[in-house]
C-alpha cells in the first residue's frame, strides 16, 4: 500500500515537474520565437486615421487599410507569419499591448517620453506635422492665426498627443498644470466623433496630423484646414511592442530600412490617399 501510494506520488511529481518545465520553456522564449512558434503576429490600431489606419469598402468587405497597416503586412512577412488586426479606440492601445493584448501598436503613434516609460518603439517611419481642421466658413475667423482660438472650444483624440499640443500651443497651459483637464478642450475617443463636432458647431477645430486633417477635408467639403500648423517634440510615427523585446524591436527596425531604402513608405502613403480619396 505504502510503496502503492509512493509509486503514485512520484508519478504526479514527474507530471508536476514535466509541466512546469514546458511552461518555463515557453516563458524563456523571446518575442520573436513566440510570434514564429504561434505563426501569427497580432496589430493593435485604431482605424479612424486616414491615411494611416481606416475602415474601406474592399470588394465589397469592410476592411482595414492604410499606410500603416501595409507596413504591418511587410512586417508579418519578413518573420514569416500572419497578420491578425485588432481594432480598438486609440486610448485602449498601449494597455493591450503591455497586457500581451496585441504583439505590436501601428496607429501613426508618436514615440514621446512619457509613452517610453511603459512600451518599447521602433524607428520613426514616417513624420508629420500637426494641423487643424475647422469649418470651411470660418477660415477668416480661425484659420489664420492659431491665437484666435484660445478661448474657443477645441477638440483632441483623447489619450493623443494633440491634447498637449492643444494645451500648450494654442491654450498656453503651463507644463506644471499639463495633466489637468482643460475645459475648454474636449477629448473624444475617435477622430469621426470629434469630426462630427465640428459640422455641428459644438467645437471650432479639431487637432490631428496634417495628413488627416487633410484626409477628413477631403470628406467633408464643409470643412478646411487652417494656414497654420503645429509641431510635436517627437516628430513621427514609430511602432511599439512590449517593453523589453529587443529582437522584435530589431526585426521590425530591419523591415522599416528595408522599406525606406526600396522607397516603399511613400508608395504605400500614396496608395492609402487614393483608397481613402475613394471612400
Ligand atoms: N500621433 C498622435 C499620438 O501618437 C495621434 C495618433 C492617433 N492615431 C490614431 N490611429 N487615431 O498621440
């Protein structure tokens, strides 16, 4: 009975120990060994920015396309694997990806410091300055002088960085009282519903990087951008992974140079522009 009972009770020890050995394993493999091992990399973005990430009708098909997106496709294909796309609102996409969430964010997000502290970012891979869109009547009032709208209601994706640049380029915040909410910015969750405030006269302007700025103009033949523009400290879009995922970081730095030196970036912009142009 007892050598029964000691029999089983070794047994169980080895399952126990082959078990967590094989969790360990999986735990020591490195971003990249885990992205090949599951054959699939997973993107976090958030569509509503054309160029970089919208919906489209393709062939019929609601689809994700953009800039973005065909970078994330010559990404996936350079380690091999497939890509899989998660849409989400623009504010969500940093805790997906510190939560294992999504493998890699690609929404035109602007690798600043504050960001570095909880995620990883690869090379710029493409730079933008900022612009304002405003109602096309009102280009005499706010389209020429920023200055004209610092005590106007004024919009910002929330949890972008347009929310500081209006804070201080345009609200004159000081940096001291940069994490407060102003009241006369509202923050909203996607770029149509702060679009959609504008035409509505609920707000004056809405922040954004020019080139969508210029995509939603397009759109809307109501609105315009103004003359003037703004710069950011960081200036461009890079892609951000887990912190600590130094090979990921290095395969996509590879795929963003491979991309530049064949020119690609600008053909993918270009193509973007014309499907978004299409919508
Ligand atoms: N570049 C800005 C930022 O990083 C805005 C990006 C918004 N992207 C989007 N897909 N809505 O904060």
């Amino acid at each position: 009975m007892v050598k029964k009972i000691s029999v089983i009770f070794s047994i169980l020890c080895a399952l126990v120990l082959f078990f967590s050995c094989a969790k360990q394993e999986n735990k020591d493999l490195s971003p990249v060994e885990r992205i090949k091992s599951s054959g699939k990399i997973i993107l976090g973005t958030s569509a509503d920015y054309p160029p970089y990430e919208f919906h489209a009708l393709i062939d019929g098909k609601d689809t994700i396309v953009g800039f973005d997106v065909a970078i994330a496709k010559e990404i996936a294909k350079d380690l091999g694997v497939e890509l899989e796309i998660k849409d989400m609102s623009f504010d969500g996409l940093l805790a997906a990806l510190v939560s294992g969430n999504v493998d890699m964010v690609i929404a035109g997000m602007t690798p600043d410091e504050e960001r570095r502290q909880s995620v990883d970012f690869s090379d710029i891979y493409y730079s933008a300055i900022h612009g304002a869109v405003i109602r096309k009547a009102d280009m005499d009032k706010y389209g020429k002088d920023p200055a004209s709208l610092a005590d106007k209601m004024i919009g910002a994706q929330k949890g972008a960085i347009q929310v500081n640049i209006a804070k201080q380029q345009i609200k004159n915040v000081p940096e001291a009282e940069l994490d407060n909410n102003h009241s006369q910015i509202k923050e909203l969750g996607t770029l149509p519903d702060l679009i959609m405030e504008v035409k509505n006269n609920k707000i004056e302007a809405v922040i954004a990087e020019l080139p969508v700025a210029e995509a939603y103009v397009k759109a809307n033949p109501d609105l315009a951008v103004a003359e003037y523009s703004f710069t950011d400290d960081a200036g461009g879009s890079s892609v951000a992974v887990k912190k600590n995922s130094p090979d990921l970081v290095e395969a996509i730095n590879k795929t963003i140079a491979r991309l530049q030196a064949e020119d690609k970036i600008s053909e993918f912009v270009g193509e973007a522009n014309m499907l978004a142009d299409a919508q």
